[in-house]
C-alpha cells in the first residue's frame, strides 16, 4: 500500500511509538487521522505537523468504546478521507502481581487493560475494515492494511504483568484469524511486538533505570526510538508480501523474570 495519497489512522498517535508512526506517515504524505483521549499532546502534534505533506488531524477517540471510534472514524472519511492504514499503537500497562502484599489482583484493573489494549484494538480493526471492505481495490489488489502493536511481553512477560502480557497474547492470538478473515478482499494484517522503547512510558524513570534497562539488550544496549519503531511500520504497510505476522523488533531482548 502506498503511504503517499493515502489515509490513515493511528490509535494512541498523540504519544511515542503513535506519535513516531503519525510523524513517518505525514512526512511521507498521508493525511493521519489521530486517534487518543490526550488531548493537550495530540492537539499540539497537529499544530506541530501544519506544514507536514500530509493533512493531520487530531481526534478524540477513546479505542475501547464502540461508538467513539465510530465517530472517530466518521470525521475521517468526511475529512481526510476514506481510510486505507490502520496503526494501532493505543494501550496502557499498569502492573500487579497476581498475588501481593496487598491480596489478589484488582479483577476491574484486570478487565480494564484488556478492555482498552486488547477490545480497543479489535474494536478499531472491525469498524475501520468494514470501511477498508468497501473501498475500490486498488491496482495491486489491494484495499488496505492493519498494523498493531503487541510486545515482547506478549512472550515473555515479566513479574506483575500478568494482565498485559494477557492483553498483548490477545493481539498476537487474533493476527492470523484476522489477516485470513480479510484476505479475499485485499485487507493485510500484521502485528509489530517492540522490546524496550524510549517514550514517555519510560522517560518517567530515573536515569539509572533507563541505562540498566538498555544493559540487558543484547545488541544495540540501547532502549528503540519510536522513529525505529515507525521504519518498521513503514515497510509492513508497503511490502504486499507481509501478511498473518507477528514481528519482534527489539534488539535480542528476552524480558528477564524481573
Ligand atoms: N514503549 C515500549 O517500550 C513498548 C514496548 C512494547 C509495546 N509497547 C506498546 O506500544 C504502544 C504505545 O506505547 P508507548 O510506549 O508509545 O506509550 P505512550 O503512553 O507514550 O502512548 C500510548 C498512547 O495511547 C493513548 N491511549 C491510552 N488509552 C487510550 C484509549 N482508551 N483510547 C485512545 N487512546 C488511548 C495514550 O493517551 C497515549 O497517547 C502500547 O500499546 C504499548 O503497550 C510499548
């Protein structure tokens, strides 16, 4: 799928790996759609990418609530265009042990990470692919693409991340089943599993944190910039031949226990 020309929407596109991926896409002369609930970061990433080649709109979308990102989804065929990409980067990743000093695992904490990392992300690909169904094919066959965003942690999650790694399974578990459901009309759909990147997730953490993080990557011992995470986005979205895929991109990281 071309990028130029196209429309595009990113889920969780006002903060890090989105933001990388809305500024890749706009730079490359999308008109981006931006779907998230900050909006103090989205609305100053808009005015921010005015001169950009491709038209960027911010929008608030709450991922996890059907008829938001039916709305969401509404302004941006009527604004911007009938959307061909799909990025889906929003998600949230409070941890707790299973068990702690302080009882069980908060049951609504649990349900509430799967609501929005696993149902928000299931609920923009149904709504934006019955959009992507009825579009024209375009040359190669093709109506459009999905890229979601899972995590390492999906593999190997760590001690109190029991309903992320959960929520990040989820994504991985559905890849297949949803690239094979839309195949036949021309819809790829992939997943990018990123190891240990530098966004204001992580910037909150004392320096000490960050370096001892970026020790334990084998190669670069560094943590991922988003623009590295977005590099990938863009050759998912424009090579036809990746489909049905789960792709890590985290420097030989394996999470430790702790
Ligand atoms: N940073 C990492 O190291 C890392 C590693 C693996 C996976 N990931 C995944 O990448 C994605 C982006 O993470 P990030 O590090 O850029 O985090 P981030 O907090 O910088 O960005 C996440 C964005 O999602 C938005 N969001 C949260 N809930 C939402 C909702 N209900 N509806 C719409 N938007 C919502 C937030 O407002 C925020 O702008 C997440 O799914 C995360 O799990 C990140």
């Amino acid at each position: 799928m071309d990028i130029k020309g196209n429309t595009a929407v990113v889920s969780g596109g006002a903060s890090g790996l989105g933001e990388g991926a809305v500024r890749m896409l706009a730079g490359e002369g999308a008109n981006v759609a931006i779907f998230d609930i900050n909006a103090e970061r989205g609305e100053r990433l808009e005015r921010e990418l005015d001169d950009a080649p491709g038209m960027v709109k911010f929008l608030i979308v709450d991922v996890a609530d059907a008829a938001s990102v039916s709305a969401g989804l509404e302004t941006c065929v009527s604004d911007l265009g009938a959307p061909r990409i799909l990025v889906n980067c929003a998600g949230i990743a409070p941890g707790q042990k299973i068990c702690g000093s302080k009882g069980p695992h908060d049951l609504d904490l649990f349900k509430k990470v799967i609501e929005v990392n696993l149902v928000g992300t299931f609920n923009t690909c149904r709504l934006f692919a019955e959009i992507a169904l009825a579009a024209d094919p375009k040359e190669s066959g093709e109506r459009g693409v999905i890229v979601n965003t899972t995590s390492v942690a999906a593999y190997e999650g760590q001690m109190g991340q029991a309903a992320y790694s959960a929520s990040k399974g989820g994504i991985v578990g559905m890849n297949l089943p949803i690239a094979r459901d839309l195949a036949r009309d021309g819809v790829r759909c992939n997943a990018v599993a990123p190891g240990i990147f530098l966004t204001p997730l992580l910037e909150g953490l004392p320096e000490e944190v960050q370096e001892s993080l970026a020790k334990g990557v084998p190669f670069p011992s560094r943590l991922g910039q988003p623009a590295e995470y977005a590099s990938l986005v863009r050759e998912i979205i424009t090579n036809q031949m990746i489909n049905g895929e789960v792709i890590r991109i985290d420097g030989a990281t394996r999470l430790q226990p702790r």
